[in-house]
C-alpha cells in the first residue's frame, strides 16, 4: 500500500483505565492478592489471624496420619476452597468467562492440589525428588497428552491467573528493603542478558531467512517474558498471524524443559540457593515456569547437603531477577520494536506505530500489587524488633500468606501441565527452531556466568 | 512510515472498530495455541491486540489500513 494514500486517523478508542481494572485479569490478581493481605493484616492487629484459613498438610510418615491430618482439618480445607472459588470466581466471571464452568473446573484443580501438596509433605518425598512443582506439571501433562482434559474441566485452569495473584502475595513477604538493595543488580544483570538472547535470536533468525517480524516476536519470548514477550511484540510490530503461535510453542517446550534441568544442574553444582533463583531468572523463560523451577530448589534447602541459603532466597533471588529484571520492561522494547518495524521493516499495507503510552499500557500491573504489598507488609513490620517479629509476625501474618502464597502457586504449576497439549500447539518448523534454540543456549552460559561468577557474592549474600 | 508523514485521507478508523479485526480474548485463546499454557487472553501486555481477518496478521488495535470496514 502507498504510504500516500492513508492518512493518519483520530487516536484509536482504547479501553478506559476504569475499564482496565476490571478487564484485566493482571488487575484482578491485585484485587484478590491485596484483598487477601490486607485482610490478614487487619486480623493481625485485632489479635486474630488467617492462620485457621491457611491450612496446608503438615508433614506426615505414613498414610493413616495424613487421613487423620484430613479428617481433622476438612473444614478449614472446605473453607479455603470456597475462599478461593468466591475469589476466582468474581474475577473469571467479570472477565466473561462462565462461572459454572469455572467453579466445576475449579474444583478439580484445588481437590488434586491437595493431594499434591500433601505428597510432598511425605518424609520420603525428597528421596524419591518428588517435589511438588514438578509432580504437580507432571501429572498435570501426562492427563493433558493421554486422556485429555475434559471440556468441563477446562474453564478453571487459569496459568496466568493464579501465578499473578501468588506472585502478589509474594510481595508481602519480600521486603521492600531487598527490592532496593537488589533491584538495581537484577536490572543490570537482566539487561544484559535480555538484550544478548534478543540480539543472538534476532540475528540467528535473519541469517536463516526468517521474516523480521518473527525474529522479533522469537526474541522477545526467549529474551523477556515468555510467551507474555511474544504476544506483546507480535502485535506491536505486526506479526503474521502465525508468527505467535510458532514463538510460543517453542517457549512453551524450552520452558518446561528448563523447569526440569535447572534446578537439577544447580543440584549437582551445589548452587547457593540465592545464585541459583537469580539463575533461573535469568534463564527460564516464563514467570510460570520459572516459579516452579525456583520453588523446586527451594525444597532442596536443608534437605539436600551442600545446598546452603535460606529456602525462600530461590524464589525471591528469581522473582527480582525475571518480575523487576525483565518483565516490567515487556512495554519499552514493544514501543522500540514497534516503531522500527513501521519506519525500517517492509511494508505490510498496514499503518501506525506506538507511542509512550504504550509502555504503560502493556505494563504487567500485577507488579504494582507486588511492590504494594511488599512496601504496606514493610512498613508494618517495621517497628518490631526481631525476637518479637519471629515469634509474632511470622507465624500470625507472614507464613498465613506464604502458605495462600504455595496455594496459588500449586494450581498454576498444575494448570501447566493440564493445558500443555504437544499436539494442539503450532508446529514451528526448523529455522525457527534453531534460531530459538541459539538463543536458550546463549541465555542459559551468560545467566550462568553473571549468576555464579560475576554477581555470586551479591546473590549468595542474599541467601544469607 | 510515521503516521502523521500521510497526504490524503481514503481511512478514518483504527483497527479497534474494524469489521475484520477480532481482539476478544476468548477468541485470541482459542485462535492462538498455546497462549494459555504460560500467557492468557486477559493479560495487560496484550493491551488490546487482535488478529486481523484480512491482513491475517495479529496487530494493534491502533493499526489502520485502507480495508477498513465499519462492524
């Protein structure tokens, strides 16, 4: 098409910003995950707590203890479950996803993950590596590729959904303090990272004869977010339509492979628990993904000689690294992609490019309920000295919302498995492939190196 | 090409309002494989993107082309 031929149109309609915070599921994980600490801390500090609410399954040895674990706490069990359903359900069914269908699913999802939960509680879990993360994706394939999930299981198997709202909750127990201390390392380190896998994908891509437009979208899943990453750069720069699909097939295996070789490498090599989270977030390629390799090696600490650092410096070292690192900037490299394929790329007949706006528009806002919950649960806590802060806060404000925290993470570490079906994704074919595979191999020897040699006393420091 | 750099006016609407362009999220979840898996339909970084039934690419909402037909 001319460029002579059309002009410029009046600013498109976009939805409103009050429009936005109901349409969006990253909006509802903030009312839910906000919902839930604030709640927990005006419990707190009337001399309650959720901690009757947050039950989890406690460590057992044999089958009879854990039936009478069941038979003694089945109503707190049913209680979080219509917790969790009310929740969900608000948010679904405000998003136009039918709520029936949902809460049939839903079900499912919640009466596995306890079984799942409680498996790993059993003492011989960790000698036969059966950590919930990875049973729960698992499991959560072998029903996908083999009987297939039912149709009325499908509707409350939301990845995306649950990891933004546990991701929430993780911010009320990170303090804001350590985002600050950390945050500009994890920039650093991610930028580097992110901008050699996007340049190695790009150019890979180029080199084999690959359209500009997928190299991109490509470059985008391995070097920032996942399939989140090429989504966002397929529409800003004008993807074919199966340039998406072919980018997130490819993110989708190299993810799940990830989520399985990572924290197993980091075993081997004796990975600090801080150094290997910073790995990993570095190196896998979804938040999703990434969380159920971190939370993996989290397991491994105390359990597993020579695996030093606190369980929970894995997944914070991850999500500093992949939320604050990488995601956060899915808009800047969506406006600069966008405008150098309108200005510098082949014509398409289709006209427009971004403006700033477009970076907070494509903002992931499930980060702001992140740094809100984080910064409110620092401040309250502020003023207790330790001694008061480990016999008080934790066990009535902080483990309450770590366990609603494993919760949400349990249903999106199986909802993986459940919705990845090898059949029904976009064959990519082999120069994509390649390309992509160029860049992971790249991606994983840098993040290795940036996290065990060049920052390793930082993120070690962070296990302590 | 900029947007602003055009000379004369054959369209006046955004692919937002377009007859040919589909962003609901239920459809872009079942158009688009595997955006479940570890994306969602729902989610922010999409904005309001869509696939666009003429073009057959996934665009903007703020595209706009010479095909542009009222819904």
């Amino acid at each position: 098409m001319s460029s002579d031929t059309t002009a410029a149109p009046a600013p498109a309609v976009q939805p409103s910003i009050w429009q936005e915070l109901f349409r969006k599921e990253d909006w509802w994980s903030i009312w839910i995950g906000l919902g839930l600490v604030f709640a927990a801390v005006a419990l707190f500090f009337s001399g309650s707590s959720i901690a009757w609410l947050a039950v989890t399954p406690k460590p057992w040895h044999a089958a009879p203890e854990l039936l009478t674990q069941f038979s003694e706490h089945w109503a707190q069990y049913l209680t979080l479950f219509v917790l969790w359903a009310v929740l969900f359900g608000i948010g679904v069914a405000t998003l136009g996803i039918p709520l029936r269908k949902f809460l049939l699913s839903f079900a499912f999802v919640y009466v596995v993950s306890i079984l799942i939960f409680a498996l790993g509680q059993w003492d011989q879990a960790r000698y036969y590596n059966l950590e919930p993360p990875l049973v729960a994706l698992a499991l959560g394939l072998l029903i996908a590729n083999t009987t297939g999930l039912p149709q009325w299981a499908e509707a409350g198997v939301r990845v995306e959904f649950f990891i933004k709202t546990g991701i929430v909750l993780l911010g009320a127990t990170l303090p804001f303090t350590l985002i600050i201390w950390a945050g500009p390392v994890a920039i650093l380190q991610a930028a580097i990272v992110s901008l050699v896998t996007f340049g190695t994908i790009f150019f890979v891509a180029k080199r084999l004869g690959l359209d500009r437009r997928l190299a991109a979208t490509l470059g985008a899943g391995g070097a920032v977010c996942g399939v989140s990453g090429s989504i966002a750069i397929a529409g800003a720069v004008g993807a074919k339509k199966e340039h998406a699909p072919i980018a997130i097939t490819l993110v989708i295996l190299w993810a799940i492979v990830m989520i399985f070789v990572l924290p197993l490498v980091s075993r081997a090599l004796s990975l600090p628990t801080g150094v290997a989270g910073a790995w990993i977030g570095t190196s896998e390629f979804a938040d999703a993904a990434g969380l159920a390799a971190a939370q993996t090696y989290s397991g491994y600490a105390g359990h597993v000689d020579g695996i030093t650092g606190s369980p929970e410096a894995a997944v914070n070292a991850f999500t500093l690294m992949k939320v604050i690192g990488r995601d956060v900037w899915i808009g800047v490299w969506a406006l600069v992609l966008s405008i150098i394929a309108t200005t510098s790329w082949e014509e398409t007949g289709i006209k427009g490019h971004a403006g700033a706006s477009e970076i907070w528009r494509r903002f992931p806002k499930f980060v702001l309920g992140f740094l809100i919950a984080s910064i409110a649960i620092t401040a309250i806590t502020h003023g207790y000295v330790y001694a008061d802060y480990k016999k008080t806060v934790v066990p009535q404000l902080v483990a309450p919302i770590t366990a609603l925290r494993t919760w949400a993470f349990t249903f999106c570490f199986f909802s993986i498995g459940l919705t990845t079906r090898i059949r029904d994704l976009a064959k990519a074919g082999a120069k994509p492939f390649w390309a992509f595979t160029a860049g992971v191999v790249v991606n994983v020897i840098l993040g290795f190196i940036l996290s065990t040699h060049v920052f390793v006393g930082f993120w070690t420091a962070l296990g302590q | 090409m900029s947007a602003s750099a055009s000379t004369s006016v054959k369209t006046e609407r955004h692919c937002a309002a377009c007859r040919h362009f589909d962003n609901a999220p239920e459809s872009l979840e079942a158009a688009i494989p595997g955006l479940r898996v570890m994306g969602s339909g729902y989610s922010s970084v999409r904005n309001a993107d869509g696939l666009c039934a003429m073009h057959q690419r996934y665009l903007s909402a703020a595209s706009y082309c010479e095909q542009y037909a009222i819904r």
